[in-house]
C-alpha cells in the first residue's frame, strides 16, 4: 500500500478532525432550563450545574434562563404554545396546580428507586392523580427577620422578640407608633390568606374537598385584623400588590421592623445593605397552636408540554434535583433546605453561626417538623384564585365588608367546585 507524503497526511488528518468537529457540534442537542428569580445572586452555582450536566452529557448543550416570578407563568405558557418550550422549567407548587390544569405540563416516569429519593411529602405535593408532574427541589420555612435598632428605638427588647401572630401585630403597632416606621409587611397579597386560615387551624374547603367553607365568623375576624391595620395605616400601602418583593427591599432601608420571609431572603439583605444586614437579629415564625404546620411553599421542576425529547428533559430534571445538587444549592443559597431524603441528613444543617444568615438557617432547621405545602388543588384554580384575589383586595380597600367579601368568593367557588 502506498504511503500519503507526510503533508498530504498531514492535511488529511487536520480535514478528518474538522470534520469530526462539525459533525459532534452538529450532533449537539440544544436544551434549556428555567428558574425563578435567581439570578444574579446565584449565577456561579447555576453556571456550575451547567458544566456539570453538559461534561456528563457531551452531546448536550444546555442554556439557564432566569425568569422573573411574576413572568413566569405567562412565559411558559407562551413557550407551550409556539410549540418552543424549555426542557425543564422551575415551578412553585402553586404555579404547578395551575399550569397542570391547563395542560401545559407532562407527566414523569419516576421509578420507585427515583421516587424513595425525595421525602414522601414534597414529592406528593407535585403529585395529580397520581401523575408524577414534577419533582421537588428547595423549600424553607418561614422567619422573623428583625432590626435590633429599630426595636430598641420603638421601646422593644431585641433578645425577646414576638412569639405569637398577636404580639407581632402589638409589637408592629409599637414600632409605627414611636419610630414612623412600618413594623411588618405581611404577606396577605394573592391567595396568601388561604395559607393564614390553615395556619390557624381553619379549613378552607370541606372534608371531601368539593365545598368553600372559608366564609364563618372565625375566618371573618381573621381578615378583619388585617383590614383594620391596613386602615389604620399599619401596613404598607403596596403590601397586596409587590408582597415578599416590597418588604425585603423596606427592610434592607432601614424602614421596617419585622420580615417575615423565608430565611433565604435573608442573604439578599447583606447583598443590599451590609448595615442593616448587621443589625439584624432572627427568630422563629409563630406557630398557632390550633394548626400546628407552617406553610412552607415548595419548588420544583417540571417537563413542559411539547418538549421534544421528554426523557432527556427528565434526566435534566432528576439531575438538578439529586441528593449532591440540592445540598450544593443549600450551602450556596444558605438557608434554603432539599426536598431528598440523604441530603437533609448532612450535618451542614446543625452548624450553627452568629450572623443573622446562620440564625435564619438553624431557626428553620428547627421549623422543618412543621413545614408543609398548604398550596390545595381544586378546579379551575386560575379563575378561582382571581376571584379569591380580587374579593380580598376589595375588602382591604374598604370596598366590600369582610363578611360580603368571603360570601362572595364562597359563593362564586362553590359555582365551580
């Protein structure tokens, strides 16, 4: 056999390479992930899970994409309907309900091995008649964030900080009374009150689910705080508009008491305001007695409608919720907990610190036992949790009386259940 010049050879091989190049580029498959509202304060560890799916799949090239929570829905529903959807997509349990009710996810194919790595609960929660719809990823109960500064300035004792919802609402009182500055945002926008009523111990559908029953005297006077305060000028004018977004940036100014939030919001006080980050003490959320459970909302990721490779975007899924990315995700976030069962048991989660990052985390810990998704699935929840939102906002602005208000949210989901 005759032998190539070396230059021929030479120019041989380089064309084969280039050749195997463009071939293995062109065989890359293009796939894309979505979370809510992490960038930036997470792009490293995001970038890392990457790297890391793409070196274990290298015929894969993966883009994230960041959305912003409120944007979320419409976004991929938008996607759904072009026929352009993600791979995976991260959705809170309440989103899920909704976006699984108008079709715009798929089912998994979770075997029992896959299944048993996730606590029972969290994984239920992603759960419609027993069609797997996502798989869980973080969750975190809900602190008290609070300004040692400001609680001193309204007469408080920063090492006796509020235990129950009703010296919360004292203490909040106090603080706008002597200081000018709003002592809580609660979070009550939305259908955030459905959570308050299990919280205290209240139903908010019957024991066959097929019946709203969230209009008695004791669901009355539970809005009706609200409302009071609200007119009273104790909480502020956007808390039903912006929620959790409004009171984390209030309180990184300096201008407000108490934040009840998940104590991964925590971290986004240093990042705007080291000060008032310092400053900053952490107690448990108050638990009533007659509910004993904290909602505590999950995320998760999901499978949109019309991807085109389902299982590969289900190998996406259970890879950036395994046991070694959700306890990666919670050293990186710091507060936040996993929703698998090895990873939960990992001693990062005791350590204990004196930064209000380290309180947040250790006070959690302890909340865990009491954490659990009070999101409910029921039919037509797009249209009903409208309904729901748009009574309450009438009541707090003095449209509607308390009593009116539920009877009409009552009476129009009963229309539907």
């Amino acid at each position: 056999m005759k032998k190539l010049p070396a230059r021929s050879a030479l120019l041989t091989a380089a064309l084969l390479a280039a050749a195997s190049a463009t071939v293995a580029g062109a065989q890359k498959t293009q796939l894309e992930f979505w979370t809510i509202s992490l960038a930036p304060l997470f792009n490293d560890e995001m970038n890392r899970l990457v790297a890391q799916f793409e070196k274990e799949n290298p015929t894969v090239s993966l883009k994230w994409v960041d959305v912003p929570s409120n944007a979320m829905e419409q976004k991929l529903l938008a996607a759904v309907a072009s026929g352009r959807p993600p791979a995976a997509v991260n959705l809170s349990s309440d989103m899920a309900v909704k976006l699984v009710q108008q079709g715009a996810l798929e089912p998994l194919t979770l075997d029992a091995a896959a299944k048993k790595t996730y606590f029972e609960s969290p994984l239920n929660t992603f759960t419609f008649d027993g069609k797997v719809m996502g798989v869980p990823w973080y969750w975190a109960p809900k602190v008290v964030a609070y300004n040692t500064d400001i609680f001193k300035k309204a007469g408080l004792d920063p090492n006796n900080p509020p235990r129950t919802i009703q010296t919360i609402i004292a203490a909040a009182k106090q603080i706008k009374d002597r200081t000018g500055n709003y002592g809580f945002m609660p979070n009550i926008g939305g259908i955030n009150m459905l959570y308050l009523f299990q919280e205290a111990g209240l139903p908010v559908l019957d024991k066959g689910g097929n019946k709203a029953v969230f209009n008695s005297p004791e669901h009355i006077k539970l809005v009706q705080q609200y409302v009071d305060l609200f007119k009273a000028g104790y909480i502020p004018e956007d808390t039903m508009r912006r929620g959790y977004t409004a009171a984390t940036e209030l309180y990184s100014s300096g201008k407000l008491g108490m934040l009840i939030t998940g104590p991964q919001f925590i971290i986004r006080v240093e990042n705007d305001n080291k000060a008032i980050y310092n400053l900053t003490k952490v107690a448990p959320y108050p638990i009533n007695i007659a509910g004993n459970v904290i909602h505590t909302p999950l995320m998760g990721f999901t499978v949109p409608k019309g991807t085109k490779d389902r299982a590969l975007a289900q190998k996406l899924a259970l890879f950036l919720t395994n046991d070694a990315n959700q306890l990666q995700f919670s050293r990186v976030t710091k507060t936040t907990f996993p929703s698998t069962v090895k990873s939960s048991t990992d001693k990062f989660f005791k350590q204990g610190g004196e930064s209000a990052i380290d309180q947040g985390k250790l006070v959690a810990s302890t909340e865990l036992k009491k954490a659990r998704d009070l999101t409910l699935n029921y039919p037509d929840a797009s249209k009903l949790n409208k309904v729901f939102k748009d009574n309450i906002e009438s009541a707090m602005a003095g449209q509607k009386t308390v009593k009116a208000a539920l009877d009409d949210i009552v009476k129009a989901w009963n229309a539907s259940l």
